[in-house]
C-alpha cells in the first residue's frame, strides 16, 4: 500500500509537523521507502526463531 499525499498530509498534521508543499513529495517518497522495507520484513519467513529482548543476545 502506497502513501498518497492525502496521507502524509493527515500524518504530518496529526504530528504536528509543518511540511511545506514542497517537502511534500520527497516525504511521501522516503514514507513509502520506509514502508517498503517493512514489507519486506514482514514478508520474511521466522518459523522457529525465538526473539531476543535484545539484538546482542546472539
């Protein structure tokens, strides 16, 4: 699901944020990004690995 711009401006108000017409696009676009790379986290397959309370716990 893509932010639209609609989107980012209900968020940047809902955070109080004063994004300009101009910061718009390029906010949408790193939102997006960021998204992306949830996805794609959430896509991966972690059967059988227990969480760590701690990245270092390895």
């Amino acid at each position: 699901m893509a932010l639209e711009r609609s989107d980012v401006e209900k968020i940047a108000h809902l955070a109080r944020l004063g994004l300009n017409d101009a910061d718009i696009p390029r906010t949408t676009e790193a939102l997006n990004s960021i998204l992306g790379l949830v996805d794609q986290m959430q896509a991966v397959d972690t059967t059988g690995i227990e969480p760590l309370a701690h990245p270092l716990e390895a």
